[in-house]
C-alpha cells in the first residue's frame, strides 16, 4: 500500500528525480515507511515513477520500483493483490522465478507473460503504472471497483500522473481553471466522480480503466480492463443462493485479511461492518481488535450497536466519542486533503476513527461497498415508490402540490428523519425517466441555475454517466449508475482520502467482483425483498446474530454539520457570503447565495445540505485561489 507519481517529457530531461521528489514529498502520508524512484532518459523522451511506500506485505523485499530480469520492464504499484498467492502458484508452475515475495512482482511477472489482458486476472484495489521498454510504451491501470485513486494531465511536453492532484498542481506553473463540468457535478452530487475533476485539464482515470501511453507518438488512449462482466441470471432457489453467499462473502473476507502486520475492523454496528467484523473473527485466531465512534449528540450517537457485537465477537473494542471541538481542530487537515471540494460530512469521523485505529494496528477492513453490491440504500425504495407514484398521481396535480408538500415538510434543524426523507422523495418526483438523477443529487437538487452565474451552468450534467444508463428504472440499473459514481467519486474517495491521511490501510471485502457478479446474477427481489433492503445478505448471517438485530436500521454515519455550521463554524461560514468577496470570486448569484446560508443560521430553515456543501466548495477555494 502507498501512493505513486510519475511523469513523461518530450525532453531529455535531467531534473526527474527533483521533480518527482516534490511529488512524492506532497503523498508522504500515504507511505512513510520508505521511498523508491525509477528514470529513464533517451535523445526522444524521459520516464521518471516514484512511490511512497506503507509495508504491508514482504516487509523485507517489497522495496519498489522492481524490475524483470534483464530491466526492461518496470513497475511501481499502489494497493493490494488478494489473489496474488494463487496467481503466483501458477506463474511458478509454468517455470516463472521471483526475487521477492511481493503482489508486486506477481503484477510484473504476470504483465510480461501475457501483457494488458493479464490486469483483469487482478482481484484487489490497486493503482500502477509499467514503463515497458520493449514496446516503448507506459501502461497506467486502476482497479475494476476504483478504491484507489489516480489522477493524470497532459500538457504541450509533459504527461504526469499520481495518486493525489496536490503532486499534479505541486508541478503545475499556473493555477489550472475551474471546470464546468466539475463545478455543476459538484453542486449536484457534493462530489466530482470519475473521469472528471474540479480542474479543466486534469482528469480521474476511471475505474475498470488503464491508459496507453505510446512514448514514439506522446500520446495516449484509454481502455476497459475487464468488458466480460456477466450478465447471465440465475435459477438458483433463494436458499441454495444464501448459503453460497455465505460462503462468498467469508472467501472474500479472508482474502483481505493477508497481512504481515496487525489489523483490526472499522465497527458501526450495521449490517456491513458488523458482518465483516465477525468473519474476521472467526478467521485469525487471535482477540480482533474493533473501532467505532459517536457523537455527543444523543440523536446522532449508534454506540449501543457496535458494543453490542462487540460483546458478541469478543473483540478488543475501542469506542471514541466525537465532539465539535474535535472536527474544528482538524476541519482544515481534513477537507484540504482531498484537493478539490468534498463535501460527504462523514469524511470528518472517519478521518477521526483513521487516526486513533492507527494508534493500534496497520490495516483495518471495512463494511464499505455492501450497500452498492446488495442494495441497501434508503434511495432504492425511492426509485420504486416514483414508479408507483407516477402511474397514481397525474402529472398536473404533482406540480401543483409540490411546493405545498414540502414547506410541510420543511425542518428547522439538523435531522434527517422521516421528514426529511419524504421531503426529499416528493422533491426527486420524475415523470421523465430522471428520478434517480434527481434522488442521487444530494447538494443542489434543481437549483443550480439560481446558484450559479449562467456562464458557469451546465444544463446536461449528468449526460456523460447517461451512456451506461440513460432512463433508470430497477434496482440493478440503480446499482450500476452507484458502481460508476457515488462508489468510486464519493464512498472510495472518503475512506482513502481520510485513512491514509493516517497512514492506515483499509480493505472492504465486499468490493469483489466475484461477490458483484452474484449479486447482479441474482432476482432484484432477494436484494430487496418488499422494503427489506440487503435481504439475502442478512438472511445468509442473521443466524450469526441475536433476533432481529441486522433488521434494527441505522443513520450511517450523519454528522450534525448544521448544528456546527451555525456554531463553532459560523464566522468562517459568514465570511464567506461577504458581498466584496463573492463580487470579486464572480462564480455565484449574491441574493441567492445570502438567503439560502442566513436562513439557515438564522434557524428559519434547515439548509444543512446545501450550506455544507456551499462552505465546503469556499474552504477549498480560499486554499487555492486567494493568495
């Protein structure tokens, strides 16, 4: 596990290694424990990959950059390879010889045996490039699920790519405009998903994806790694398919537990982290250790779950609760990180519970991903019930009791219960086929065009992510649209971002493509039984469990941001809605922006959402843009 960099120049070039130092400098978090560089320089272009590396795996040979034998092939890596072992046994068998006992090497020895298509045969999180020599050529790849980040730009005579944008614009003479294109993702989503950024010229490399970089042309095209994804249902009884999910999900769940250094779970007390927790339980022989956090706030704070488990597993439980003073004390560690606006609110307790799980172990597996690969999302039942209510409701009476509904539903605090669930239903209501765009919107729903100025606004947003589904309308279309975006733009990018600020590895056993495969395989109705969301997940471990505790519902980890937006944040926030400063920032419509952030200060209404994602877009700008 560890960051990496890297760069191409048209030039022959002496400086990489100062350049890419200055890169690898701004990763340090991501791997403290040792460095590594490779350049090569011709009369037509220079290489140059570096990494930052955090030891997991082969603590004594693991050391990257590696090369094949005769060094014309090298790689620098990123993550970790859970079927490694096997595919090594295999290389072995066809008289393939390591050097070291790394998923490193296995990555390369694969790659030189049966070149690109041997990156599907991958099963884990990972970011690499290869310089390969032979072909003159640099191969960039990242994970089928998108769990690690990379990022890459192109300018007239360099190429670079890195594991965090801060090395990108560490290189960058000038600060790069903002995109459209971002800037409308971000309003809308709270986050920008791949293959876009808040910056016009550099990209995300999109899950599933590898470049191809042609060092003779300088120019590059990028690929899908794996486009055999099976689309096949099965026959299999509801019975006979739980206890293979079962098994599935205990298969996975071993796979990431390989290590050569302590690790331990992240415990909420939901469905997914408990399920997690308690098959790395029964896997290592040893007491697990468990980590959980809570909020002062009595309608925020879920303890009692974790604990409950944690009794249950009996595991070394560690349980940390969460006060405002604690996020202010590291709200400006926590957002910049990410390097463009983030404003997912439950960044800041699992950056929290990153940084005191580091005090314990290395590693830590996660629930992250259950919801997406079982459908275990609140919005899914939105889907169904716009189905429903548009083949009741004519359209005509929708709009003419839209707005009644909703300042019925208004809140005037920090609380996302039924009303504001219902609230945000009535809002989603799509008699075109765009609901679920509408549901996902978390930020600024339809009000966009008032929030921004008209040279910023970008009426077809989401039509890039329309080519996989343009018209939503069942579970599994739902599933996909959240593989492709929220998973990859805003639940990976959350805990990558915030564990390894702390140096912390985290691996999430239910991002498996095997266990995606099944799970698309299966009938909509064992996912989502009636409103029984994950039901076969639940059905496959409820006799792990006391009576009915993988059906009691959860929050998920809600922040009261509002709360503190009007508190501890508020001066900060205030400062921000400055006529002066918004005149000459020039990106916002000033009434529109002044009414929305007072009347949530002033208790009028409940803004959270909106203000939060609002404050958040201004931290990050101030941190870039204001000198």
């Amino acid at each position: 596990m560890c960051g990496i960099n890297g760069l191409i120049s048209k030039s022959s070039t002496n400086n990489l290694t100062d350049t890419l130092s200055k890169m690898n400098q701004m990763i340090y978090h991501r791997g403290p424990d040792e460095d590594g560089f490779y350049t090569d320089i011709s009369e037509t272009h220079s290489i140059g990959m570096a990494m930052r590396r955090l030891s997991i795996i082969d603590l004594n040979t693991g050391k990257q950059p590696i090369s094949n034998q005769n060094n014309t092939i090298t790689i620098v890596f990123n993550g970790e390879i859970y079927n490694y072992q096997k595919l090594r046994k295999k290389l072995e068998a066809e008289g393939i010889t390591f050097k070291t006992q790394s998923d490193t090497e296995v990555i390369l020895k694969l790659y030189e045996t049966k070149g690109e298509n041997s990156f599907k045969l991958l099963d884990g999180m990972f970011a690499f490039s290869i310089h390969d020599k032979n072909k003159n050529k640099v191969f960039i790849a990242r994970d089928f699920f998108g769990e690690k980040p990379l990022y890459f730009t192109q300018t007239n005579s360099e190429f670079y790519w890195a594991s965090e944008l801060k090395s990108i614009i560490k290189c960058r003479p000038d600060k790069p405009h903002i995109s459209k294109n971002g800037l409308n993702l971000f309003f809308k989503l709270t986050y920008i998903p791949a293959p876009f950024t808040i910056y016009d010229s550099v990209f995300k490399l999109e899950a599933n994806h590898y470049i191809d970089f042609d060092l003779t042309t300088h120019t590059y095209s990028t690929h899908k790694i794996d486009d055999t994804l099976s689309k096949e249902k099965s026959s299999l009884p509801f019975n006979e398919a739980k206890s293979k999910l079962n098994s599935l999900v205990m298969e996975s769940i071993e796979s990431r537990s390989v290590s050569d250094v302590p690790l331990g779970t992240f415990l909420s007390g939901g469905v997914d982290s408990s399920i997690v927790s308690l098959g790395l339980s029964k896997i290592v022989s040893n007491k697990i250790d468990t980590f959980s956090i809570g909020f002062e706030k009595a309608s925020f704070n879920e303890t009692d779950k974790s604990k409950l488990v944690a009794k249950l597993i009996n595991s070394n439980h560690h349980e940390f609760i969460l006060s405002e003073e604690d996020i202010k004390s590291h709200i400006d560690e926590i957002l910049l990180n990410f390097d463009e606006p983030f404003a997912d609110s439950s960044a800041l307790p699992t950056y929290l519970v990153s940084k005191k799980t580091r005090d314990f172990v290395k590693v830590a597996l996660t629930g992250d991903g259950g919801d997406e690969v079982f459908g275990g999302y609140n919005k899914y039942y939105m889907g169904k019930l716009n189905t429903k209510y548009t083949r009741i409701i004519p359209e005509f009476i929708h709009k003419n009791t839209k707005d009644i509904l909703t300042s019925l539903l208004a809140t005037k605090d920090d609380n996302r219960g039924k009303r504001f669930k219902l609230k945000k239903l009535i809002n989603a209501v799509n008699y075109q086929g765009d609901n679920y765009w509408n549901i996902i919107s978390l930020g600024f729903e339809n009000e966009t065009n008032n929030l921004l100025k008209p040279e910023y606004i970008n009426t077809n947003t989401f039509s890039y992510y329309k080519t996989f589904v343009e018209k939503p309308n069942s579970l599994t279309d739902y599933r996909e649209i959240d593989r492709h975006m929220s998973l990859e733009g805003d639940m990976l990018v959350k805990v990558d971002r915030t564990s390894m600020l702390n140096s912390l590895e985290c691996r999430a056993p239910f991002l498996n493509k095997t266990l995606w495969e099944f799970s698309n395989s299966l009938p909509e109705s064992y996912l989502l039984k009636g409103w029984d969301k994950k039901h076969i997940l639940k059905e496959a471990f409820k006799h792990e469990f006391p009576e009915g505790f993988l059906d009691k519902s959860k929050k998920g980890f809600v922040v009261p941001v509002g709360d503190w937006l009007r508190a501890g944040l508020k001066k900060e926030l205030e400062s921000y809605i400055e006529t002066r400063f918004l005149e000459k920032q020039d990106i916002f419509n000033i009434g529109f922006i002044k009414t929305l952030v007072n009347n949530h200060l002033s208790g009028k209404e409940d803004n959270s959402y909106k203000v939060w994602t609002y404050y958040t877009f201004q931290k990050w700008y101030c941190n870039i843009y204001t000198d």
